[in-house]
C-alpha cells in the first residue's frame, strides 16, 4: 500500500516537510542533578554526545528546578544558537 497516489506527490510531501523542517529550531532537552545556576537566555555547552551536538552552541530556552524522588533535579530546554 503506498501512502501516494504518485511519484509527483510524494515528491511534493517531501519537499513540504524537508521546508517545515528547516523552520523549526534545533533542540535538546535534558534533566541534570541540580543546578542552580541555570536561567533561561544564557548560551550553553553539552558534551558527553555525539560530535555534532556537542560542537553546537546552545541557548537554554527554559529550565524548571525541582525536588521530588529523584533529589534536587534541573529540566532544561536548549536550542542551537546559530
């Protein structure tokens, strides 16, 4: 079963999606122990991942600071700063 009717308008999603795609931001989301010395707009850097992701410069767009079952937990939301 092809999810097309045509070559032409698989095309056509493709291109859609691979537009869409580069649109939208790059982004990482992690939760660390503690760290209180996180706040969103700050730029970052991860290591630990592959060569790509820790070459890319970061900018946490969020970050949430709990404690619950885990100890003191840090949930942080990062964007790649071009």
């Amino acid at each position: 079963m092809l999810a097309y009717p045509t070559e032409e308008a698989a095309q056509t999603a493709a291109n859609a999606a691979r537009a869409k795609a580069g649109r939208e931001p790059v982004s990482l989301s992690l939760t660390v122990l503690g760290r209180p010395d996180l706040a969103p707009e700050q730029k970052a850097t991860v290591s630990g991942y592959k060569a790509a992701i820790d070459g890319a410069g970061w900018l946490v767009t969020e970050v949430d600071h709990s404690i619950g079952d885990r100890g003191y937990t840090t949930a942080i939301k990062l964007e790649a700063a071009y």
